[in-house]
C-alpha cells in the first residue's frame, strides 16, 4: 500500500513492527481517555473492533458477514454526531500515521542488523564484477556517474510542517526505546516521552488554514536539506568510497560526487501566477544563504578538532600569509566572541519558521531602514562595538606563532563566509552591497581549495585518519550542495514564450509570431540567434504576463548557471518552442551585460523540452532531429553544454492523456526515439523523468523504474523529479535517504554497465502496440467521450473540496475550465485515491490485455513478463495498484453520493476492475494479488482496519456537506478524513 517504501519493502521485522504498532495504538488510547474521556475512546476502540472483524471477515472468503458488520459500521458512523465524527476522523487519522511511523522505524532498524543489504553498493559492485566487468571500468563508471534529483514543489505533501517534526521526534524515541543498554527506568522514561508526543500532536491542529507560498514551498525544501539530506550525503558518499575500495583497491575522489539535487520550488511557474521572477530571485539568494550558514557551522565544528600543529609547508605558508594580510588590515579573526546581532538571524529556529533570513517578510523587517544597517555595521566594526573583553580574548603578536596553523586557515574560511553571508542578507533586502570580490566566496573551487590545503597536510603529516574525518565530510558536501545546495530550474509553458514573441514582432511591425508557420518561426530565431544585437527595446511597452516573461529572463541573465540549473519548456511540441527561450535568454543576458559593462555571471542555462501529451512523446524525436540538424543549435550545445542535450519526458499529463498503459508504452518509444536522433548527431543525452508519487502518475519503486529503461537512455546519466509526499518519504530522515541515494546510484549503474534487455522479438513490439491502442482508446472513450463520466467523477470523488486543503501556492487547473482536459493531474489522482477506486492506474489495462488474449496471443504475454523487464515492471505497477482498489468501499461512495441515473458507470466500471485484476494474475501468474511481495501485501491488510471507517466517515461527511457547504466544522471534518485516507493509502496524488 505504499509506493514510497517498495524499494525496501522487504527490509521489515513484521512482529517487531506489530508489537510497535499495538504500543503506539494502546499509548493513543491513553492520550484519548484523558483529552476526548473515557466514553469516547470505547467508541473509538469499538468501531476500530468492528472494522477488524469485518476486514478478517472479508480475508477469509466470508463476504457475507464482512458485508454486515461493515453495513453496521456505516449505520453507526451516519447516526453520530458531528464532533464525535471529528474525533473518530482525528483519532483513526492519527493511527495511521503512527503506523507510518513504526513502519518507517523498523526499515531503518532492519538495515542495521543486516550485514549486506540487496541493492547497496557493496551488493552491486560485486555482482557487476561476477559478471565480467573490470574493476577499472567499475570504477571510472561510478566515478563519471551524473544522476540529479530534482525535488518539487507539487501540491501532495498533505501533513503539515509541524506534525512532521513531531512524527520525527516519534521515530527517534522508537529508535531510542529499542538500545539494549537502557535500564528499566529509562524505558519507562523514553515510553512518557511518546505520550507527551503524541499529547502534542493530539493538541495540534491538523490542518493548514492558509495556502503557502512559494517561498513557504522552497523554505520546506532547503529545511529537508538540513535536517536530513546534510547529514546523510556524507555517509552515503562513504559507502560508496568503501566499496570502491573494497571491490577495486581504489576510494571515491573526495571531489567526486554520483549524486546531486536540483529544486523547482520557487522556479516552477507553469500554471503557477505566485512563482515571479522576484520570488526566483529570493529564493535563489534564501538557498545561498542557508548553504553558507551551514558551511560556518561545519568550520566552527572543524576549527575546535584540527588544533595541531604539525603541518605541510604550503600549509604552513598559507597560514602566515594569513596573519600577515590581517596585521596589515589591523584586524583578526582569532577566539573572540561575535556582538549578537538583532533583526535578520536573531529568529527561533522552528518548523514552521526555519532560520532563515526570509523567515519574516522583508516588507516586515526592520532591516529596511539602510541608514540603521549602516550604523550597526559601524557599530560592529569600530573598537567600542568589539568591546575591550573580546580584544582581551585575541592573542598578542607574540603568542600568535602558538596558533595552530589549521585553526589560523580555517578561522580565514570562516571569516569570510560571514562576509559572504553579510553580502546576501543585503541582496535579499535589496540594499546597498560593496563587498569586494576578494572577500566573499563566489564558486564551490575558492572554498574547496583551502579546505583540500588542510586534507593535503594532514595526509602528509601521517593523519590521514583526521583528514578523512569531518573535514572530508565537509569537502564531499562543497563537492555535492556547491555555493546554493540545490540549483533552480525554472519551468514555464510554451504559449507564455509564443505570446512574448508576438508582442517583440508586433512591435518591430513584423507581424504575428504565434501565426506563422514552424518554418518561418526557425528561420526567423535562427537568423537573431546570430545576430549580435539585442532584440526587445527597453522602452518597449508590453502587458503584464509578457513583463513576467522578459523579468524571469533578466533574473536568469542576472544569477546564471552558478546558480540555476535547466529552463524547462512544458508542452513542448516543437523545435521552435526551444529556439524562442533560447531567443529571449540570449537577448536578456546581452541587455544585462551591456547595464554592468562586464559578462553575465556563469553560463547560459540549459534549454530542457518538456514532452507531456502522447502527441508531442510521439514527435518527440523528431523534434530533436530538426533542432540538431539546425547548426547554430548544434555548435551551441557543443560549445556551452559540453556536447550535451537533456530532454524530459512527462508521465502525468501523458496519464491522464491516454491512460497508465499507453503512457508506459508511449515514453518507452520516446526515449528510445530521443536517444537514437542524439546518436545520429553524436550528441550525449540525459533524460530527465517528470515521474509522480502515485502509480498513475509515473511513480513506484526507484530501483524498478531505473532498471525497466530503454537500453542505452541511461548511460551514466539521469535526473528525475521526487515530488511531495515522496521527498519527505524518501529523504525526511538521515538513515532513508542514504539507503535511496544508495539505490539511485546502484539502479543506474547497472542499467549503464548491464541494460535491461529488448524486446526479443518484433512480435513483442506489435502486441504493445496493439494492447496499448485498444487500452487507450477504452480509457478515453470513457473518460473523455462519455457526456456522463464528468458528473459521475464529481459527485463521487471529493475532487471539488480537495482544494480546501491548502496543501500548493498553485490553482488545481491550468486554465478556468470545468471539464478534465484542463484539470491538473494531481488533483485527478489524489481523488480516485481517496475512494480507493485508483481508476488512473489501471483503466483500460483490462481490455487491451483481453484483445491480444482473446487472438491467441496468452502465452506470448507470460513470456514477455518473464524477460522483458519494460513489460514486467509495467504489470507489476499495476497490480501492486489493483491490490490497493477496494470494490465495496468505492461501491458504497456511489451508494451515497451518485444520483440513481448515473450509478449504472460506477458498476460498470467495477465490473472492468475486477476483470483486469484476473486478467493481470494470468499475464503474472500469480496465484492472488502482490504475491511476489508478500510484506506488502500485509501491510496493505494491516492498515485496513483503520482505513476503512475514515472511507466511510468521509462518505457521511461528503453527503452532509453537499446540503450544507457553508459549515466549516463539516469542511474540517472532511479535509481530516483527507489526512486520514492519504496516510493510510500511503501516497496522494
């Protein structure tokens, strides 16, 4: 039940992991006797009996009597009162959650007591070299790895910032509860501990009451990169040294990094009016900062270890030069104690409010008075400022020679990372800046190099053990996060850069650029790209959307690949599309230099076409053939971009496009298609995969995406989005996000080093083609054809209150349509996963295996499953999502909230369901659903217990609120059972 784990779903302990779970409910129990009274929990605790029984009823084959008790169950839940319903959603919502917590507990504990876990980097390494690979090209393999992981601002998240902290500080008692060495007493006294936590979350309010924005969105991004992601790149990067070394003699260079992180919170403004070129800006700067400010922690931490004073002579020369620059200047930097400042940093650290300097709105802060900054910098710096205690605290000349000489270069380091910190905090506040370039880090290669200076004399001196401590910790974190942990890519859709271009034309009286033909539009872009002058006139007067466009291009031109990563064109369909951001990039970053008469800073941003629809996957190819065959685009991406073409495909539009077996299909043609156009040019390409949370949308396991790629799109190259629910699963806590990063690096190695295999025949190659047009055409014909399908999925969804939730900065639809063309995809998803229906998943999967059975064609599909692995991945997506769909919980939402006329579709399409379910065991040859992955299985049927009343108490709620929409007790009701399902679903949309 739970397509964030699946990697390591077999990594679990299910009595351990049972025994925590019963703990956790019996402490929640207690919370509940003492917050709600003694009569409410027995009802809690007897409907969660009554679901129970039902659910084993249903397991054992006696429907029946599973069919009453739930009946009973359904009869009770309509009949309670409105603040007992809420609390019943509160406290089955909670469950869930503290399940979560215990399975997510039990994955770490299992990898601690495994010696060598499947699919790590030692498991791999050694397969690899069983199989006929040399360790030299093992190693020069992961050593050239480029794989970036592209975390997103997608509305999923459904847990607000606070109770994820708190669930947090949950599993950390879990792990603490578990230590042999605790006595009696002190596990009586971790076990208060969780009441008092679970007391807190209980007290908390669940919900968001106001939308973030996107600033919000980037905050909780970079605040995942500080409470887990710094801590666990440096142990991942040591296990892939170690077993480097282990398996070819030779560690991973400290310089070298398999892994990266790219974001799109704050530069993603597809659909999205919030994301501004100011908000790109700011969040660009915010991500600076919190990169320095954890740099200076890391030197402080490294200034109080490296205190010796043996050291190499370019050490030692480095670190007179040092003083004798500082004598100059009449300033040190040696033990003293720094004036605390107030305003910008003088903020708590907290959940909802991470240390940063944009914590507070800078139209709030005091900070924007110049005249008080430049008086508290005088203050800082003048003698009175640093107070005759702190010039106590500073060695005389004469003892300086005692200093050791790595403390005198590290205390430099530092001294000039809060200049730089200094530096940024001004930019954020648009003030004055006239720090000199000497004085501030610029590039990760000025940090890196006197940090390398101090690894380099400790390994000369023979302390080779200190150099590969913490101070290679931080050298591997410089290597991996840079100067802005994650660069920004920005993201904006076709038609705003069309629209653009027809106002420059219009303009220059050449007519209108959006109604001339693709040719005409190349002849005319190539023919400017050339060109040396600037196109758009500053005194060119344009409409506010095309004003957005042109500020995001100055913005780009102004902090340039230093600091962002691709501009990504959604709905691409033509080559054009990619010539036009070219265009006005070019043109921005010639008005830019021309204003500060030197070159825009780093280089021109990587242009990424983004193809969503079946239409543009099938042209994708051909988009790329005409845009290599145009030579300025060819020498551009030789001479900037190192030989190198990205190219994203879309998994979710492309879902909810044609259905989850035709996308499959379709992407698989894409990239292979892509792939062999960039062959022909001799052109590299990285494929950047657009993939969701959720089965429908391109998401499950990592390491069975990677590996059932076409042979040759992955070829030591990657980047692919995590979204969501999906980051803070994947990388909320240090010992998990090692463990992904791990498989990451593992899965695309040995799909470099062993690709997957290729249809064997051509005949394979038709039956997909066959499968995947009757499939689609069943899905659309339901979905897009019939008049009835959009009503039915309004009244039986809660698709309209979904956006209640506040969980995005983005509107749920692209553009003000009612109709599901123009709905996004998540919102799609998210509400069939609420009913458990998870139509997007598998709708017309059934009839498109039916039609090639049906010619005779059975025994070619089992063969295919058993060593294509594309097809086999493809099936077990599937069928893990078919094991999630529940017929009598979707049957009773159509029950209550479908009009009579419109409930024949519902059974119909349940009908189709349970079709499919039989068709796909055949293909598998299954006996019984996800019976290749029997933990899975139990923890879907461990989880239903308490699934199942928050499915029916959303039923009554929804049927409640649609005659009463005004009652916000009910609204909150609703957004609980929300909370409640995605927890027990273990993904939302």
């Amino acid at each position: 039940m739970t397509d964030t784990t699946d990697d390591i779903a077999e990594e679990i302990s299910f009595q351990s992991f049972e025994d925590d779970c019963k703990m956790l409910g019996n402490l929640l129990l207690e919370v509940l006797q003492r917050e709600v009274g003694a009569q409410m929990r027995e009802k809690v605790d007897r409907y969660r009996t009554l679901s129970q029984s039902a659910c084993s009823m249903r397991l054992a084959g006696i429907e029946d009597m599973a069919e009453l008790l739930e009946k009973q169950l359904a009869s009770d839940i309509s009949n309670m009162s409105l603040e007992e319903a809420l609390t019943l959603a509160r406290a089955f919502s909670h469950y869930l959650n503290l399940m979560g917590i215990a399975e997510v507990h039990h994955r770490v504990r299992r990898q601690k007591n495994v010696a060598s876990l499947s699919k790590s980097c030692d498991d791999i390494f050694y397969q690899l070299l069983q199989r006929g690979v040399s360790p030299d090209q093992l190693y020069e393999t992961v050593c050239k790895q480029e794989v970036e992981i592209v975390l997103t601002a997608h509305p999923t998240q459904i847990n607000r910032r606070t109770l994820q902290y708190k669930h947090i500080k949950l599993s950390l008692l879990l792990d603490l509860k578990d230590r042999p060495d605790l006595t009696t007493e002190e596990r009586d006294m971790v076990i208060e501990d969780m009441v008092r936590e679970i007391t807190s979350i209980w007290q908390t309010d669940e919900l968001r009451r106001h939308k973030p924005t996107p600033v919000d969105e980037a905050s909780a991004g970079l605040n995942i990169v500080e409470q887990s992601l710094w801590k666990a790149v440096p142990h991942y990067l040591r296990r892939v040294s170690n077993a480097l070394k282990k398996h070819t003699g030779k560690p991973l260079p400290l310089k070298c990094t398999p892994i990266r992180f790219g974001s799109w919170m704050g530069g993603d403004r597809d659909g999205n009016p919030n994301v501004t070129a100011k908000v790109t800006k700011d969040v660009s700067l915010l991500s600076r900062w919190m990169t320095i400010d954890l740099y200076i922690r890391e030197v402080d931490s490294l200034k109080f270890e490296l205190s010796m004073n043996r050291c190499s002579d370019s050490l030692s020369k480095l670190a007179h030069e040092i003083l004798e620059q500082e004598c100059n200047v009449g300033h040190s930097h040696y033990p003293r104690i720094e004036i605390p400042r107030t305003g910008l940093l003088n903020q708590q650290d907290g959940p909802e409010s991470p240390r940063s300097p944009m914590a507070k709105s800078p139209s709030q802060n005091s900070l924007r008075n110049a005249s008080l900054i430049a008086k508290r910098k005088m203050f800082a710096e003048s003698q009175v400022g640093r107070s005759s205690f702190q010039k106590l605290l500073e060695p005389k000349p004469t003892k300086r020679s005692a200093i050791a000489p790595y403390r005198i270069v590290l205390g430099n380091i530092k001294d000039k990372l809060m200049k730089t910190r200094r530096r940024l905090e001004l930019l954020l506040e648009d003030l004055p800046c006239d720090f000199n370039l000497s004085e501030y880090y610029d590039t990760s290669d000025e940090l890196i190099e006197p940090l390398m200076t101090c690894h380099d004399s400790l390994q000369s001196c023979g302390s080779g053990i200190l150099a590969d401590g913490r101070l290679a910790d931080l050298i591997r974190r410089v290597a991996t996060f840079g100067m802005v942990l994650m660069k920004l890519d920005l993201r904006q859709e076709s038609g705003r850069h069309a629209e653009t271009l027809d106002a420059i034309t219009k303009y220059l009286d050449m007519g209108t650029y959006s109604e001339w033909d693709e040719e005409k539009k190349l002849e005319f872009l190539t023919r400017e790209l050339k060109g040396k002058r600037p196109l758009v006139s500053p005194s060119m007067e344009v409409a506010s959307d095309v004003k957005e466009v042109l500020d995001t291009f100055r913005i780009a031109a102004e902090l340039g690949s230093d600091s962002l990563g691709a501009y990504v064109i959604s709905m691409a369909s033509n080559a054009s599309d990619v010539l036009a951001v070219e265009l006005l990039q070019k043109d921005a970053r010639l008005a830019v230099s021309g204003e500060i008469g030197k070159p825009c800073p780093g280089g021109t941003l990587r242009v990424v076409p983004l193809f969503e629809t079946v239409k543009d996957l099938r042209g994708a190819g051909s988009v790329i053939r005409k845009l290599l065959s145009i030579d300025w685009y060819r020498e551009h991406i030789i001479k900037n971009h190192n030989g190198h073409q990205e190219v994203m495909v879309g998994y979710s539009d492309s879902g909810k496009d044609a259905g989850r077996f035709t996308a499959a299909w379709e992407l698989y043609k894409a990239q292979e298609d892509v792939v062999a156009a960039c062959n022909e040019y001799d052109i590299k390409v990285t494929l950047f995969h657009g993939r969701g949370g959720s089965i429908g949308r391109g998401g499950g396991p990592t390491y069975l995406a990677i590996q059932s790629q076409p042979p040759g799109s992955v070829m030591g190259t990657l980047r692919s989005t995590e979204q969501g629910e999906m980051v803070q699963a994947k990388f909320g806590l240090p010992q998990i996000a090692v463990r992904q990063l791990e498989i990451y690096t593992t899965a695309v190695l040995l799909a470099t080093l062993r690709p997957p295999h290729p249809p064997r025949e051509q005949k394979w190659r038709n039956l997909m083609e066959e499968i995947s047009k009757i499939s689609c055409q069943n899905y659309r014909s339901v979905v897009y054809e019939n008049p009835e399908f959009l009503t039915y999925f309004q009244e039986a969804t809660p698709q309209a209150e979904l956006g209640f939730l506040n969980i995005g900065s983005r509107p749920t639809r692209r553009k003000s349509s009612t109709g599901i063309g123009h709905l996004r995809a998540i919102p799609w998803v998210f509400a069939w996963t609420q009913t458990r229906f998870v139509l997007p998943a598998w709708l017309g999967v059934g009839p498109g295996l039916r039609g090639v059975c049906e010619k005779g064609h059975t025994e070619d599909l089992k063969a295919m499953y058993k060593e294509w692995p594309f097809f086999q991945s493809t099936i077990d997506l599937i069928e893990m999502v078919l094991g999630k769909a529940d017929v009598p919980i979707s049957k009773h939402y159509d029950e209550v909230l479908v009009s009579n006329s419109r409930r024949h579709l519902g059974d119909e399409l349940r009908m189709e369901l349970l079709a499919t379910e039989k068709l796909v065991l055949v293909v598998s040859g299954h006996e019984k659903l996800s019976a290749n992955n029997r933990i899975l299985r139990r923890l879907i049927e461990s989880r239903l217990a308490y699934l199942n009343p928050m499915n029916l108490l959303q039923v009554e709620v929804l049927k409640r609120l649609r005659t009463d929409d005004d009652n916000k007790q009910l609204r909150d009701a609703l957004l609980i059972t929300i909370n409640g399902i995605a927890a027990g679903m273990r993904n939302t949309g």
